[in-house]
C-alpha cells in the first residue's frame, strides 16, 4: 500500500493538494478536520465535542481524534493506500497510527511536508474563509492560536518520521500545479 501523511502548517494547501494526490494514485483520502466538520454539520455528539476545540484553534483531544481515524481506516477494504491530511499533529497520534497500520500488515511510506512562510499562511486562510464559512479561518487571533499549536505541538512530529528515515520537506510556496508537480516527483522517486 501506497501510504502518504501530508503534513504542514494550517493554510498550508493539504486538502488541494491531496484532491490532486488521490486522483493521480486512486488513494483514499482522510481529513480528521473534513470528518470534524461533517459530525458538526450532522449534529452528532463528536461534532459537538470537537467544535468547542476547533474553534478556539485548539487540537481535539488524542483520545477521541485516535478513534476516530482508526473507525475511518477500517471502513476500506482493500485500498491502494491512504492519504492522511491534518493527522497525525501530535506524537502520540503518530506512534498510534503506526501501530494500526502493523496490525493491518502495513505502514507509512512516507511524510511529504510543506514548508510555508508565516504571512502567506494568514494571507491564504483569511482567503479561504471568504468561500469557506469556516469560523477559524475568518479571525485573526484563533489564526495565531492555530500556527502556534502547530509549531508547539505538531511540528515536533517531522522527527518522529525523520528518525525513520520518512521524511520529505517540500516548498509549498508558488503555485498549485508546481507545488503538485513536487509532490509527485518526491512519491516517484522514492
Ligand atoms: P487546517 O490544517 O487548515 O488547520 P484542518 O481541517 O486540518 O485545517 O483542522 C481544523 C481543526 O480541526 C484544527 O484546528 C483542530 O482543532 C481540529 N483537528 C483536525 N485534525 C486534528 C488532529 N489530528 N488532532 C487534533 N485536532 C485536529
């Protein structure tokens, strides 16, 4: 299986860029943000819970965004692998998601990371929640929140994968073909 965890900052183009991922090598794609969202739209007691965290910029709890994903992945049978977008963002969901792929008899391939400057992070979220709706991309200070949860608390993943030796950084910055174009080159080659 063609396993993938896309990683980067919030704004960073995950979800764009694993659309185009999927596409090109038939993956399944997994959002923990997407399936938030969806339990929050479908008033579910999950979506409830994890809209008090989402939108103060907050992480969701582990425990719950571990069962989550873990009741995602086992819904398919047989895929040709996964995209993992906006998890893990902690090590603890790392370390649980390498155990769940074990026991399925497969693992990451590999970390494909994008690397973005700050201002164009805020720039392109407060773009995005003009089409969005979404409440943590319209405001300024939950944005920083966001950035600063990810650098303090997910970014210390990439060396979870680096010590496997799965980890790729990848410019996120210019446009969406060229940073696709990236992408597919780092997969291909290794
Ligand atoms: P972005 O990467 O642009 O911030 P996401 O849709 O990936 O957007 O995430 C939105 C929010 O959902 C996060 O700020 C966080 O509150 C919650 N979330 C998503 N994935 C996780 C996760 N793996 N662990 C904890 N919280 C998560």
């Amino acid at each position: 299986m063609l396993n993938i965890v896309l990683f980067g900052p919030p704004g960073a183009g995950k979800g764009t860029q694993s659309e185009r991922l999927i596409e090109k090598y038939d993956l399944v794609h997994l959002s923990t943000g997407d399936i938030f969202r969806a339990n929050i739209k479908g008033e579910t007691e999950l979506g409830q819970l994890a809209k008090s965290y989402m939108d103060k910029g907050q992480l969701v709890p582990d425990s719950l965004t571990i069962d989550l994903l873990k009741s995602e992945v086992i819904k398919h049978n047989e895929p040709k692998g996964f995209i993992f977008d906006g998890f893990p963002r902690t090590n603890n969901q790392a370390s649980a998601l390498d155990q769940l792929l074990d026991s399925m008899g497969t693992s990451i391939k590999m970390m494909l990371s994008l690397d973005v400057g700050e201002d164009e992070l805020k720039k392109r979220l407060l773009k995005r929640a003009e089409v969005s709706g979404r409440a943590d991309d319209a405001n300024p200070s939950i944005i920083e929140n966001r950035i600063a949860v990810y650098k303090r608390e997910t970014a210390p993943v990439k060396s979870y994968y680096a010590d496997q030796n799965k980890f790729f950084g990848i410019d996120g910055m210019g446009s969406v073909d060229d940073i696709t174009k990236r992408l597919f080159d780092s997969i291909d080659a290794n």
